[in-house]
C-alpha cells in the first residue's frame, strides 16, 4: 500500500487491535450490565462505535464545502484510518452474532457486504471520499436502530418515542444512502466495490421496507375506533 503512505502491515494491525478493543468493551459492558441482556449489551458497544465512527469520518474531511469529493481518489491516511475502525467492528460484531445464535439472512448479507465493501476499499486504497461517507451516513443513524430495540427492553414499545426513532432511522438510510451509491457505481471505481456500495444499499432498501411497514401498522394502531352511529345504537336498544 504506497498511495496512501500506510503500509498492509499497518492496516492489519489497526484491525486486529480495534477487533480486541471492541471484545474488551463488550465483556465490560457486560460486567456493569449483569441484568441486562446480552444483545443490549452488543447493541451499547454498537452505539460506542457509532459515535466513535461518525468523529473519524469528520475527521477524514480535508474540504468540508466540498465533502463528497474527490471521487475514485486515493485514500489519505486519515480515510484509511477510519475504514479499518470500522472493519475491525464489523468483524467483531459478525463474530458477536454468531455466538449469540443470531444469525439471520439480512444481517449476514449486511455483515458480508460490509467487510468484503470496505477490505477491498483498503486493499485498493481508493474510493475513500465515498466509503468514509457513506460510513458517516449509516453510522450517524446507527444509535437510532439501537435505541429502537433498547427502548423494547425497557418496556418502551409501541410509543411515540419509539414510532419517532423508526421514522428518523428510515429517513437517515434513504435519505442520503442512494445518492452515495450513485456516485460510488458511477465513479472509476474497482466493480468489486461497486458491486459491495450496490449490495449495502439494497441491505439499506430492505431495512427501510421493514420500518416503513412496521410505521404502517403503528399509524394504524394510533387510528381511534368509529364511534357506533346513531341507528346502530337504536338496533342495539
């Protein structure tokens, strides 16, 4: 790796460093949390790694009135940085997963996509402009997916908090996420990374599907009951 002046060896380290820094943080929150189960847990440490994630892309930007830019670039060492954060967290939290016998269709494909997505941005070392973006897009969003289903496991289910943190979470994702993926596919870039910005964002339509119905059926739970009209009370009497 000579364009961005980090070397393989490097890149490798931050991952499997950051891949323990992830263990060690989930086996403490579970420490502190012994109530608490084991994917509130999972999901506390996601949340760290959002917020964590969204600094170093902030961080990534060289020109903020122009932060989706260069494209097909070269990836700086600060974007490289923040991608190998982010890979060593997903490697973690796929392997989390699997222990905890969570191991759904969609959440494999987005775990898939994901790592091989963002190996192959580090091992080309390109697409860094629009990886760290879309990086910062799906991660500034992340801690509403986690609220959603922390708010479940304190009984908060099926209130206005919880339908508001379903809107924000879809409008976040689908907001931002097809432009990102317009730009990656429509970009000289690598067709492995097309390919993975093209998976992830149909991942992204799928979660949005599920929210959008599961907004539907909320709504529709909030619609007051027809009060009986008068000749139904008269029949009745």
């Amino acid at each position: 790796m000579e364009e961005s002046g980090v070397s393989g060896g490097t890149v490798v380290s931050w991952v499997a460093s950051g891949a323990v820094l992830w263990s060690t943080a989930f086996v403490l929150v579970r420490a502190f949390f012994p109530k608490r189960s084991y994917d509130f847990c999972n999901r506390a440490v996601s949340t760290m790694h959002a917020i964590a994630a969204v600094c170093l892309a902030c961080l990534s930007v060289d020109d903020w009135s122009r932060p989706v830019s260069p494209l097909a670039a070269a990836s700086s060492p600060r974007q490289m940085r923040a991608l190998a954060f982010t890979l060593s967290y997903m490697v973690y939290d796929a392997a989390c997963c699997h222990l905890n016998g969570d191991v759904r269709l969609d959440n494999t494909v987005h775990h898939l996509v994901s790592i091989v997505g963002i190996g192959a941005g580090l091992a080309y070392q390109r697409c860094g402009t629009e990886m760290v973006a879309t990086l910062f897009v799906t991660e500034i969003s992340s801690p509403l997916l986690h609220l959603r289903e922390i708010l479940k496991e304190f009984g908060v289910k099926d209130s206005d908090l919880n339908l508001l943190v379903d809107v924000l979470f879809a409008v976040a994702r689908m907001g931002f996420g097809p432009y990102l993926t317009y730009v990656t596919v429509t970009a000289d870039n690598p067709i492995l990374i097309k390919a993975m910005a093209s998976g992830l964002q149909l991942v992204s339509a799928y979660w949005f599907l599920r929210i959008l119905r599961m907004v539907r059926y909320k709504l529709g739970k909030k619609k007051p009951s027809p009060s009986p009209s008068p000749a139904g009370k008269v029949a009745a009497s």
